[in-house]
C-alpha cells in the first residue's frame, strides 16, 4: 500500500526521488512517501475502500500519525475510510482512532424504490422493449430484501438478460429474473473463489457437504476437518493438519467467503476452537466451487 500511495502521489521530474516496485525497506517506502508530500502538496485525502480487508494494518497508523509524529510538516493528510462493516473501527488500536478523530457516517442498504431508480437508469443496456414491466420491479424487490447492494442488483438484471438470451427469447422474462438471482450468487462466489487454492477450496467445501440437510448452521473445526478429509482422499490431494486446515477457513472467513464466530471453549481442560458457518446456500457455494475441475458433483 505504501508504495503505491508513493507512486500515486510522486511527480519524479519534481522530486528527484524514484518508488520502485521492490528493492526498498518499509521505512524506506515511508520516508519517502513523507518526503514526496511534503514537497508536492499541501493537502492530500487518501481514500481507503473496503478498508476492512487492508491486511497492512500498519497503514492506518503511519497515515494518521505522521504530522503528530513529525513526519511531514508542510502536508496536511485526510483519510476516508470506507467499510461494509459496521463494526470495523472496534478493532483498531485506540492510537489510531485518537489520531483519526474520526466522525462516522452510516449509510443504510438501499430500498427497492431507490433500487428501481438505479437499474432504471440502466435499462438502455437493453433495447427497447426487451425488458417487461415487472422486470426491474421484481429485481429490485429481490435486491431490497436480501441486501440493498446496488452493484449486486444490477448483477441480477444482467444475468436475466443474458438468460434470457440463452433462452432465445425476445423479452427478458420474470422467471428469468428468479433464475438470476442464484446464478448472480453463484458468479459472485465464483469470483471470490476462482484465485484461491484447491486447498482452501476444499476447506470450504468440505463445510457445505456437512452443512447440507443438517440442521445446525455452525461447525467446529474438527468434524470440518474430518470431511475434508475424506474429500481430499478422494481429489487425491495431501491431506493437511487440521491447524493448517482451520488457517485455510480462517483466511475464507476473512475474505467473507464464510463466517466464524469467537472462539469456543468445549469444556475444562479441552483447549478451544472455532466454529465455522456459510455466509451463502450450500448448493450456491458448491456450484462455485465445481467450476473448478477438481471438484464434481459426486463428491
């Protein structure tokens, strides 16, 4: 993150100081990313999206500290700090906050009024007459209630049009709008998936084959463990320990593949342990996860 704000932020012509892609220490990075806004600008706002998922926790830190710690004297830094997670600011040091003297500002999911506002301006996609009257409605409707995300909701509208014309039909369709809705589900998965290992695949999985028709929604770390064993028999993969396995679900809950609740005590003397839970249906999880070819159905 450091060196691309330094190569965001530097005119070298200017400066006379170069960011490389490699080669330098941290504090090096830093120093000269100081340098480089004290020299060019006199106020600079650095926007973080989806700031909850910045693994370079230090970021915050160095960025919220640097004039109080004497870093930059000229340049004066402001940060916008976005997250779809409410709770996201609990877990920064108190350092931090103090030096962000932050103000929160909650914005609510959208309503399907508002929804059907967004797709209507996006209908020109389509040609005219291609959507029926319930389409958006619908689309809308479904987006409002499972989720008020925009940029979901227009996935759904696209996804009908392209079932649609897998369909060859004239007109996009309400029951291509129902179809849609999984099928955006399942692509957002399969985006969130498509990068990961076969053995973080396989973690995952393993949790939605014992999720399936039970009627818990979380699991310990151990009866996971004991499914992912048998798949990774039968993908004929190595095995890894369960600790390794449980770092895999850790590092799936963190990209919000699936979820984790606090740490468990089972008992005096029994050590502690996770419990793990999907954050979608497991047929919706599998389906994404099959698209790999290691993975089938009969598993």
């Amino acid at each position: 993150m450091v060196i691309k704000l330094g190569r965001t932020f530097n005119r070298p012509d200017e400066t006379d100081l170069s960011v490389p892609p490699s080669g330098l220490s941290t504090n090096a990075y830093y120093d000269r990313l100081w340098k480089i806004l004290d020299t060019l600008h006199d106020v600079v706002i650095i926007i973080l999206d989806e700031v909850d998922k910045l693994q370079e926790n230090n970021v915050l830190m160095q960025l919220s500290r640097a004039g109080e710690a004497g870093k930059i004297d000229s340049c004066k830094v402001g940060i916008l700090a976005i997250s779809n997670k409410i709770s996201f600011k609990d877990s920064l040091d108190e350092r931090v906050l103090s030096s962000l003297q932050e103000r929160e500002f909650i914005f609510p999911p959208y309503d399907a009024n508002q929804l059907r506002e967004i797709m209507r301006h996006r209908q020109d996609a389509f040609r005219e007459g291609v959507l029926t009257d319930d389409v958006i409605p619908l689309a809308s409707a479904f987006a409002a209630q499972e989720h008020g995300d925009a940029r979901k909701a227009l996935d759904i509208l696209r996804n009908a049009g392209e079932l649609a014309k897998d369909d060859n039909s004239d007109v996009v369709q309400e029951n291509h709008v129902r179809n849609a809705r999984e099928k955006a589900d399942i692509d957002r998965f399969s985006k969130l998936l498509q990068d990961q290992p076969t053995q973080s695949k396989a973690a995952v999985y393993a949790l939605s084959l014992i999720a399936e028709g039970s009627n818990q929604e979380e699991f310990p770390t151990r009866k996971i463990y004991e499914r992912y064993e048998q798949l990774a028999d039968s993908l004929d993969i190595n095995s890894l320990s369960q600790r390794r396995m449980s770092d895999r679900l850790n590092e799936q809950a963190f990209l919000d593949i699936l979820g984790v609740t606090d740490r468990v005590g089972r008992g005096r003397g029994k050590g502690m342990t996770n419990f793990y839970y999907l954050l979608e249906e497991p047929k919706v999880v599998q389906s994404a996860i099959e698209s790999d070819q290691r993975f089938s159905p009969e598993q």
